[in-house]
C-alpha cells in the first residue's frame, strides 16, 4: 500500500501542478522503474483533477443567478481551473502534434517541429479550438443539468487519462528520447501499470453509476436508461478518438511520442462530451 501511494503521488508530480515537495517528495522517492510504474496511476490523477474541477463547476453553477450565461460562465472557468491545476501539459502536447504533424509530411521534419518550444500556427489553431469546443459543450451538458455536468466532467477526465496508457502499451516510442518529455515512460509500461489504469477507471465509473442509482439522478426527458446510453455513447465516442488518433500516429510516425499523449488526452475528453451530448439528443 505504502509502494501504491508512492507511485500515486510520484504521478502527481509528472502530470501535474499540484504540490508534492519537501519531505513528502522525499519520502516518495523517485527511480526511473518508480516513475514507470507510476504511468498506471495516469487516470487516479484524472480522478483527483476531475473531481475538483467538477466540485468547483458544480458549485459555481448553482451559485450563480439561473440565466441563460450561467452554464458558460461555470463552464468557462472550470477549464480554466483544470489548466492550472495541470499546467497545460496536455494543451502543450496537442499543439506540439498539430504543429509537426500539420506542418510537415516527412517524419523526421514532424518530429523536429513538434521537438520546437514555440508555437507555431497550427499548434495555436488547435488549442483555441479544443477550449472553445470544450467550453461549448461542457455549457451543453451545465444547461441540461448542473450534476450531469459534473459527473461528464469526472468521466471525461479519467477515461481521457486511460486511452495513453494504451498508447504507450501498443505503439513504440519515437523520437529523441534524451529531449522528451515521455522519456520516463519511454520503456513499454507493464502489464501491472496497464491493469492499474483499468482499476482506476473502473471504479471511478462504477461510483458514477451507484451514486447516479443511490440519489435517484433522474434527468428531465430523459429515462435511466435513456443516460446510461449517453454515457455509453460518451465512452463509444472517445473509444472511437483513440483509435483514430493511434492510427494516425502509426501512419505519421510509426509511434507516439509524449506530446501524442497529450493530444490523445485532450481529444479524447472532447470526445466524451461530444458522445454523451449525442446520446442525450438521440434518447429524449
């Protein structure tokens, strides 16, 4: 257990902003067998980022006067907690994989522009849209229902969190691994690692749906059974993203690098939005 929570924190630490210091990282340690292994954790920080960023929407949207700009403001603000709290690692990689796979055909000539600390055209294109979209349609969801919003938001981030970890078990890693920012998890991660993502999600998901039964979360025009296929359709959706962006990245560049798991993360939450604003349309 004490080895579990170490390798929790240690995640913490890589895909985060949130303080892990002084004599509690000395206490965590670090070897680069722990950092691997830490990898599996990837969606329990989707848990804690998630969580907190749904407490604080969810709050903010019940606090704030019922107008029609509610669900936006509150939507709006919590992605920007969600950057903060991640340092917009995630944003990063995906304008790092737009700028080199958008500005070059040639493998070698992507992975230098993606390698490029600044951003160029295609990376800033990206980034407005995925926080526009992502701010429309987590505004979509806060409109239909102030818990649906939250529980979208806690879903999203931890299955977004689990599709990399795929990634990195199916596809080679290429690149410069001495200048990446994957290189700890440059070495295939294990079978330990992968199965602790799945825990992970798992049980975030089964919490979902006991605490969806356990409070009667019954949603206007919508039946039960009508939102457990809105979110089987959020999780179709982002199952369906995965797979087209690691087909892309095996045909671009024959493998990920660490800002294709950025990317991937980012997608995929839009895609679970996305999925699950669909299946409340499709099942009213």
């Amino acid at each position: 257990m004490r080895q579990l929570i170490r390798h929790y924190l240690l995640s913490l630490q890589f895909f985060t902003r949130i303080p892990v210091t002084g004599r509690l990282a000395d206490w965590v340690g670090f070897s680069p067998a722990m950092l691997r292994a830490s990898a599996g954790h990837f969606p329990g920080v989707g848990v804690l980022v998630g969580g907190l960023v749904a407490a604080f929407t969810y709050g903010l949207l019940t606090l704030l006067p019922p107008t029609g700009s509610a669900a936006l403001v509150a939507a709006a603000l919590g992605t920007v907690l969600g950057v903060l709290l991640t340092g917009a690692f995630h944003e990063d990689g995906l304008a790092d994989v737009a700028d080199g796979l958008g500005g070059s055909l040639d493998r070698q000539r992507a992975l230098e522009i993606m390698k490029d600390s600044r951003v160029g055209a295609f990376g800033a294109i990206a980034v407005v849209l995925a926080l526009l979209c992502k701010v429309a349609l987590l505004a979509m969801l806060g409109d239909v229902s102030a818990p649906l919003l939250a529980a979208a938001l806690l879903a999203a981030h931890v299955v977004s969190r689990t599709w990399p970890l795929l990634t990195i078990w199916l596809l080679p890693h290429v690149g410069d691994l001495a200048g990446s920012k994957s290189k700890p998890l440059a070495d295939q991660i294990g079978k330990a690692a992968l199965l602790t993502g799945f825990i992970w999600c798992f049980m975030a998901l089964a919490l979902m749906a006991y605490a969806q039964h356990a409070t009667e979360f019954i949603l206007i025009n919508v039946t039960p059974e009508g939102l457990l296929q809105a979110f089987a359709s959020g999780l179709l959706a982002t199952a369906l993203a995965w797979a087209a962006l690691a087909r892309w990245f095996w045909q671009r560049l024959g493998g990920f690098t660490g800002d294709c798991l950025g990317a991937t993360q980012q997608v995929c939450e839009l895609a679970f939005y996305l999925g699950l604003g669909l299946g409340l349309g499709l099942g009213r």
